[in-house]
C-alpha cells in the first residue's frame, strides 16, 4: 500500500430538487466536488442534514432495481401504518423517518485518479421518502492527496 500525506480538503455542496418519493442521480454532482478539489486519492464523504431522506450507491443501469427497492420498502414501512404514532407531517412523515434511518444520510466513496472510485454499475442516489417534493442539501468533504 502506498502512503501519502493528506494535503487538500475541500467542502462544498449542492441542492437537489426532489419530484417526491423517488431516487435523484447525485453521481455527477459529487463528481464535479471532487474535480473541483484537487483531490488525486482520498476519500469523498456525501452528507445529507436531512431526517425523512436518504443517500445510497445502487445500480445505475437498469431503473427496475430501484423500483423495487422502492416497492419492498412500501411494504416493509408502509405509509399511514398504525403502528406509528408520529404522523405530524401525514401518513408518511413516520415511514420516511424509519427509511432513512435503515438506509443512511452519509456514504464515503474512495476516490483515484481524482475521480469517484465505484463500480461500473454503480451510481449514487438521494432517496426521498416523502411524498412531496422538497429541496435537500448535500454536502461534500473531499481529504486526500493532490
């Protein structure tokens, strides 16, 4: 393994306009943070402030995966379920919680050759899981090398 001395950080972020319940392609958002850093080899740490959504890696060639992520977790924390007793914001303020709770609001993802070190079929996503549109904020921390 090669060692190298950290010398770059970077922060910055962006907002993402969500249609409601849904994923948003953030790949080439968090890309262009980490070309904007300077970073050769480090890491990328994707953040999100938010209670009620969610960042993840998942395939990004064939849209049916998330479908059906999509429908399990419809069934798994459906929305109005009265075992919930938070319904402040509607039947799905509670689903929306315990979803992003199961799934993350922070990835960390290697970064080589100043580029986002994943897979060939993998793409990052913010899940919103409520029903309305929102804005939520993403933000990026990019440590590494130049």
């Amino acid at each position: 393994m090669r060692r190298q001395a950290v010398d770059h950080v970077a922060q910055g972020g962006f907002t993402v306009h969500t249609r409601g319940r849904g994923f948003s392609e953030i790949t080439d958002e968090v890309a262009n943070a980490i070309a904007a850093s300077g970073v050769q080899t480090g890491l990328a740490h994707v953040f999100t402030a938010h209670t009620s959504c969610s960042l993840l890696i998942g395939e990004n060639a064939d849209p049916t995966v998330r479908e059906d992520l999509e429908r399990w977790f419809a069934r798994a924390v459906p929305d109005g379920d009265p075992l919930f007793r938070h319904d402040d914001e509607g039947p799905d303020d509670m689903p929306a919680h315990v979803r992003s709770i199961l799934t993350g609001v922070s990835l960390t993802v290697p970064v080589h050759g100043g580029r986002l070190a994943l897979g060939t079929w993998q793409g990052l996503y913010l899940w919103e899981h409520r029903t309305d549109a929102h804005q939520r904020k993403v933000q990026v921390t990019v440590i590494g090398a130049g």
